[in-house]
C-alpha cells in the first residue's frame, strides 16, 4: 500500500505546523468572521484555517489560500504572499494534481528569493517551500532529488527553528523516500524518530501517521503481525480526530495484511470499513482500493454477490475519474488553443498596422522624391526596397502563425479522437456481457473460475485506460491487449469461435510499434457482425508480418464469417446503423494519426469469396515499419 508521505508536513509557514492540524476549524472560521479588518492579522487566520482544512477539504483551502493572497498583495504583506501560494499548492497535493502543486511551489520559492534580502523571516519560508517540493519529487519517483533536499534541510534547520516538530517534519518525508525506494527498514527507523517526537510533545494525529507509515511499511516487508498492531493503533487516533484519509487507509491497510494471512472475514470487514469512510469523504482513490480488495476477499469467502458488487463499484469509481482526468484534459486543451488563437489574431493585427505604417513612409518617400527629383531617387528605391523586405517577413510570419493553429487544432482533435477511441473500446455491451458471464460463475457457486474472471477484466479495463493517452504502443502490448479481449469475447459467447493471434518471426515485439485503439475495433466487428451470425465452424485470426518490401507492417484480421454484405442486411432488418461508432472512430483516428505522425496508415477491406458465396472478410492495416531499439 502507499506510504502517508510528508504529513506532519510542514503546511504553510510559522504559523501551520504540526499542531495546525488539531485546530478546530470551526473556531477558526469563526475568528474569522469576527476579525474583518484587511490586514496581516486576517491573512494569519486564513492560513490557520488552510492548515487545518488542508487534509480535509483541500478544494475550501483554495478559497481561502486566494483571499490571503489578495489581502497579502494590497497591503505589501510579503511573507503572507509566499504563504498563500505555498498553501495554494497544498491543496493541489492534496487533490493530487502534483503538476499544478509544483507550478505553485516554484512561484512561491521564486517569490521569497526576490524579496529574502529585505525580510529574513522569508528565510523559513524558504525552507518550509522547498520541504514541499522534495514532497512532489518523492511523488514523482525522483526519490534521490528528494532526498539531496531533505538531508540539506536537516543541516539548515538549526539555523532557522529549534522546534522538533519541524524535524518531524522532515522525518516523516524521508521515511516516505526511503519506503519508495523499497528500502523499508530504513523507512521504519525515520518513522519511529517521528513517533518518538510526536509522544513527547503530545501530538496524537503525529502518532497516528506515523503507525500509519511504520504499518504499511511492515506489509510491504510482509511482516503482517507488526503491521496489524501498528495499523490498529493509528486507526484508534485517527477515528478519534476524525481524519477521514488516515482512518480509510488504516482500514485498507488492515484488509490487505489479513488477506495475506488467510483472514478472508476479517479482511472483508477492514475493506468494507474503508470503502464506506472513503467514499463518504469523497476519496475516490481510497476507494477503489477498498473496493479492490473487497472483490478478491469476497470471493474468498464465498459471498460472489458481494465480490460482484464490489467489483463493479471499483468499475464505476474507475471511469469517473477517467471521465474527470480525460475531460479536463480536453478542456485544458481547448482552453490552451483558443487563447493561442486570440494571441494569434492580435500578433496579426498589430503586423498589418505594422504594414501600414511602412506603406505610409514609402509613399511620403515617393512624394519627396517627386519634389527632390533624382536627389532623392537613390533613398526613395533604398526604403522601397526595406518595405518589401518587410512585407515579405511578414507573409512568412503569418504562414508560421497559421501552421500554429493548424497545430493546435490537430492536438485538439488528437485528444478528441483519444475520447473516442476509449468509448469505442469499453463498450457499454461488451464490460455488461463479461459480468453477466462472471455473474453466471458467481451463481454456479465456481468461485475459481469467478475470481479469474474477474481478474482478467481488471486486467483488460487496466491495459485500456494506460493505452487510451499513447498514440503508438509496442507489439508486445497490443498482443498481449488482443489476447486478453478476445479471452473475455470468447467467454461472453460460450467459446463459439476460435482465434489465433500469429507474429512473424523477426519482428521484435518489443521495440516494434503499432497504433494504439486501432486493431481491437476491427476485431470486435469481425466477431459481432461476422462469426456470431455464422453457424458452424467460426475463426478469426489476426496476423503482424512484414510486406513484401520489409519496410512496412502489415496487419490483418481475417474471419470467416457471413461478411459485410450479409451483415449490412441484417442491420437494416434491425434498424442498425450501417457503420458502427467504433468503425468511424477508429477511420477518423487512423487519419488523424497519419496526418500528425507522418507515418501513413493505410486501411483495407476485402470481402472474401468461395463457390458458396461469402466466406468472410479481411481487413489489412499498413504502417511504416519503425524499430524503436
């Protein structure tokens, strides 16, 4: 499980230590509302209140951390400044945008290093940013540059706080390095300084996280009777001050390390406990992990209804984070091209007054050069000759900026057209088909054979979210992609068709790259609208060989199925659409991909033939060959 990392983190500054976090934030709210004056004094209060909302209700910090931010700038309050946007980028950590947390840090630490010269209290602010950014390397698995950080930290603190809180601080952050550097035992010995501290000074949530990370540590080293009693300690704490993150991760921690010793009814109930804390608190990853594990524990004991309901609740989590994630990715797309654009269009406009102006002085030079005669015929013709210079910069200038938007447009449409190619693969009937199979499984009491299953599916529905951001992925990954779809296709039909998956000797699997989202498409539709219409023997068969010339890929799905005209008849009877959204998402994605890559992907289809009439269909997909070794 993950390592709690960095809390007792040092949150804001001074003022948002250790025992910040056992504020009642309503008092302080309420301080608040009685304290109206726009001064220092309020913007200390706003960033109390985000010390001890940080955990809890990162997206209220925000708020908070912006009006701190707007007192701090209108009464020149510097070090209130750095504060707001340090605990600004809190709350993005919080929320786990690492990408936005960073931007924040990095302008807060900018912040102080401009103005520490006339504020030395900056000086700790310095300190507590950089604690923060270590935090995002270590997240970021730049676990040595994390801790290059800390370790200086630990030689500068006495020079700036004798307060052991801030040691724990930093103790706990080089815990978390050494627990994702594997190192686990090394992790424990920084966390028992850290428990050690937190007792002395009577700081109970600081015990809590620390029995946290001591017990995750102690799962990870599969010592699971320690970790048992560490977790049971910290979950007592946390319960009791009401920390929402620390009490669900306690509770799936307990699940994990009685599921590996067999204690399936116990790991049921720890896993049921953190699924309902997390979901109450709106902890989504929490969740899925409790859900996670509930599915297998479940299955363990018996209960495939629940199992079964536990898996799909873990499903449903999953794509609408993926659905959040993907949209706002989009949207942060969009947002990018059309304020590219308007930049675009006003760079425009000030080069044709630029045009202009220049067409003026030439024809002031032209009627100078009348009244000056020959004179002037010599400067007339020099700045004639600048002004088509300019002119013609101008037209390349104006050619770069539409190849801009052309750029900007392509990416938008690539994002587009990544949206599509997931919706095409996590077909709605396809995930409801394999549940009903498993669910079959679940009420013919063959627990194997359901958990399995269902195992398989996570795989696949894992394989289609990590390739639905990549536009190219290796051989081997969509091999391995292809043979755990059609694993799950061919149970949904009973094992009514056959299928091969054949790679032509030479042809590295991993370091040859074909298209994401493109072939499993064509292999669905060969499946739903040939084979499983045909009676008798069914076989598809998808095939990567090189062409004749060994400068392309080809691939090609082969059925023999009832084929195209046959399935077209049939739609019509049932009132279908001719061409699926699969088939046009995917025509459109193999477009935009060859107009974005340079690497043309050409796609065929060929209706096959016998003495009987149809015997199925071939579809080829060509691709320049590329060896990314």
């Amino acid at each position: 499980m993950r390592i709690i990392n960095s809390l007792f983190v040092i949150t804001a500054l001074i003022r948002c230590d250790l025992t910040a976090q056992e504020v009642d934030a309503d008092s302080l709210l309420r301080k608040l509302r009685a304290y109206p004056i726009r001064d220092s004094a309020r913007v200390e209060i706003l960033t109390d209140i985000c010390a001890a909302l940080t955990f809890k209700e990162p997206d209220s910090v925000l708020i908070y951390a912006e009006e701190a931010l707007i007192i701090s700038k209108e009464i020149g309050y510097e070090y209130g400044i750095a504060t707001a946007i340090n605990c600004r980028g809190m709350a993005y950590y919080q929320k786990g945008d690492l990408t936005k947390a960073m931007e924040n840090y990095l302008q807060a630490s900018d912040y102080v290093k401009q103005h520490r010269i006339r504020n030395p209290r900056l000086d700790y602010a310095d300190f507590v940013i950089l604690n923060n950014i270590a935090i995002v390397y270590n997240n970021k698995q730049l676990v040595d540059e994390a801790l290059a950080i800390h370790f200086q930290q630990i030689e500068l603190l006495p020079l700036i706080s004798a307060n052991p809180i801030h040691y724990a601080a930093l103790y706990t952050n080089i815990g978390g390095c050494y627990g994702n550097k594997k190192m686990f035992a090394e992790g424990i010995r920084w966390f028992e300084k850290v428990d050690s501290i937190a007792k002395v000074y009577n700081i109970p949530y600081g015990t809590s996280i620390a029995m946290l990370n001591i017990a995750a540590n102690y799962n990870n080293m599969k010592l699971y009777s320690k970790a048992i009693t560490s977790f049971r300690q910290s979950l007592t704490i946390a319960q009791a001050l009401r920390i929402a993150d620390t009490e669900s991760a306690c509770h799936n921690g307990l699940g994990v390390a009685y599921s590996e010793t067999g204690r399936w009814a116990e790991a049921v109930l720890s896993f049921e406990a953190g699924a309902e804390v997390a979901k109450r608190s709106g902890l989504l990853s929490n969740a899925m992990t409790a859900y996670q594990g509930l599915a297998r524990a479940a299955v363990q004991t018996g209960d495939f209804r629940k199992a079964y309901e536990a898996q799909m609740q873990y499903q449903q989590i999953n794509d609408s984070l993926l659905s959040i994630e993907k949209t706002k990715s989009l949207q942060e797309l969009i947002t990018r091209y059309e304020t590219e654009k308007k930049e675009i269009t006003i760079r425009e406009q000030q080069e044709r007054l630029k045009v202009q102006s220049l067409e003026s002085d030439r024809k002031n030079i032209l009627i100078v050069g009348i009244i000056l005669l020959l004179a002037v015929v010599g400067g007339a013709s020099f700045f004639y000759i600048q002004t088509l210079q300019a002119r013609k910069k101008n037209e390349i200038l104006s050619m770069q900026m539409i190849a801009a938007e052309k750029s900007k447009a392509m990416e938008v449409a690539i994002a587009q057209s990544e949206l599509k190619g997931l919706k095409s693969q996590m077909n709605p009937h396809f995930i409801y088909n394999v549940l009903n199979s498993i669910q079959s499984f679940v009420y013919a009491n063959q627990k194997n054979e359901a958990s399995e299953n269902l195992s398989k599916f996570s795989d696949l529905m894992r394989k289609t979210l990590e390739n639905s951001g990549r536009q190219w992925i290796t051989l081997h990954e969509e091999t391995e992609y292809l043979f755990r779809y059609l694993e799950l296709e061919a149970l949904c039909a009973d094992h009514a068709f056959q299928y091969e998956i054949v790679v032509e000797p030479g042809l590295d699997p991993y370091t040859v790259e074909v298209p994401a989202m493109v072939i499993q498409p064509f292999a669905e539709n060969a499946i739903k609208h040939g084979l499983l219409h045909k009676s008798g023997s069914k076989k598809l068969s998808i095939r990567f060989e090189k062409n004749l010339s060994g400068n392309d890929l080809r691939v090609v799905i082969e059925d023999n199925g009832i084929g195209r005209a046959a399935s077209a008849e049939i739609n019509a009877r049932n009132g279908k659409k001719p061409r699926s959204f699969a088939t046009q998402a995917t025509a459109e994605r193999i477009a935009l991909l060859s107009q974005l890559q340079s690497r043309s992907i050409e796609c065929q289809f060929t209706d096959k033939l016998s003495e009987h009439g149809a015997a199925g269909t071939r579809v080829d997909i060509v691709f320049p060959l590329e060896d990314r070794a």
